[in-house]
C-alpha cells in the first residue's frame, strides 16, 4: 500500500510537469504520457480500488483514494478536454453509472473528486451484495 502512494505520488508530480499546455520542446514525449495517463493509468488505477480485494476501510487504501481524487483533480484542471472524454467515455465502457459520470465531470476540487470515488465505492460495493 505504501509503495502505491508513492507510485501515485510520482506519476502526480509527473502530470504537473508535464501534462500542462506548454512551450514543451518534445511534444510527442508529452503526447505519450497524456495518453499512457488516460487510456492506461486512469483505468488500472479505478480497477484496483473497485476490485473486491479492495478495503476502503483499510487507512492506507483510503489514503490511495485521496491520492487518485488528488491525480484527478490536477488532470482535470490541466488537462479538461482531455479528462472530459475519459469522463464521457472510458467511465462509460468501465460500466460507471451516469450519475457518477456526471458527478466527475462536474467535480472541481480534490474534494468532490474523492466523494465521487466514495460514491463509486459505495455503488459497487452494494450492488456486489
């Protein structure tokens, strides 16, 4: 669990960097790492604490999804357009309701991007029972 907040931590720092509109010299490097972010990263990362595995009760996993709310967030300031599709269509094709979908494209904080993920958890966790 530590080792996740560290990876989430790394790839937090590496979208601050990287991931804003810039005078970037090498865009394809950035082009690759926004896509990595969105079509792999983004959805792993929502699998993993989806999962039945999973104890949002646990503190360290509960810390994981500050970390993933707080990745969110900085991608949703930096890079709308682009989590604004992740949000219409990989949340979607991963079975997320349209409720939730629409709380995520709303969310403008740190904040309400973990009560969304809460939300998520809460939706699935009841309808597994």
């Amino acid at each position: 669990p530590s080792m996740k907040k560290t990876c989430l931590t790394f790839f937090r720092g590496l979208v601050d960097q990287w991931a804003g509109e810039s005078d970037i010299e090498n865009t394809q490097i950035q082009a690759g790492l926004i896509r990595f972010i969105f079509e792999s990263l983004l959805p792993d990362l929502l699998r993993c604490i989806l999962s039945p595995e999973f104890n949002e009760r646990d503190a360290m996993q509960s810390r994981n999804v500050s970390e993933i709310a707080k990745l969110l967030g900085l991608l949703k300031s930096k890079r709308k357009q682009d989590f604004d599709n992740f949000a219409r269509t990989q949340l979607r094709v991963m079975g997320f309701q349209s409720e939730i979908i629409a709380a995520f494209e709303q969310a403008s904080s740190n904040r309400d991007f973990e009560t969304c993920l809460k939300s998520t958890l809460s939706s699935v966790k009841c309808r597994s029972k």
